[in-house]
C-alpha cells in the first residue's frame, strides 16, 4: 500500500498584519457612495479592469468593512444575526487569504505528483 499523501499547507506571506494596516490608512470620503466615486471605484476594479492602486485598495476597504472584518461578530442573544455576521468575515477571510497565499510553484506541482 502506498504511503498517505500529505496535504501541502500553503505558504502565507508573512505581512498579512502590514497588509491590513496598510488598509486601515485608506481613508474614505464622507461622500464616497453619493458622489459616485464608490460606483467609479467599483466599476474600475471589477468591471473594468482600469483601477489604480488607490481605487482597488478603497474597494478592498470598503468592502471589508461591511464584512465587519476586524470586529467582533456575537451578537447576543441572536443566534442568527451572529451567524450572519460570521459568513460576512469569512468571505472576507477568504479574500484576504487569496491575496496573501503564495501560489505553488511548477517545481512545487511536480514534487507532489
């Protein structure tokens, strides 16, 4: 019988928290959504494919931010609105860790297989 394969864990960057930081000094206008800059910005990054630097990293933030991803998700006494919260973080976990987990290389790909 052949030996159990070991799953790879993927190698993370080591500045998740400098990434997140970075975030945090994005500053977002007052007037973002009613000035048409959030619909601009938006566009560009996932439509368009023009964005700046600037513009992906106030998406990124903003779209963070309404997954509460710093903050606490317990809401008491709502077991629902807690799970609600938890799903909104996890996608942006899983945004986070697209941008930080460092692809395999081919060598890699063929020393598994």
């Amino acid at each position: 019988m052949p030996p159990a394969r070991r799953k790879r864990r993927p190698t993370i960057q080591e500045d998740i928290l400098d990434f997140t930081e970075a975030m945090a000094t994005v500053e977002i206008p007052n007037d973002y959504r009613r000035s048409g800059q959030e619909y601009r910005d938006f566009r560009a990054v996932l439509i368009d494919g023009t964005a700046d630097t600037v513009q992906a990293r106030r998406v990124l933030t903003r779209i963070f931010n309404w997954g509460s991803l710093l903050a606490p998700v317990h809401e008491e006494g709502d077991p629902y609105a807690t799970h609600v919260r938890v799903g909104a973080q996890q996608l942006c976990q899983r945004i986070l860790m697209a941008l930080n987990t460092i692809p395999k290389t081919a060598n890699e790909e063929n020393d598994d297989g």
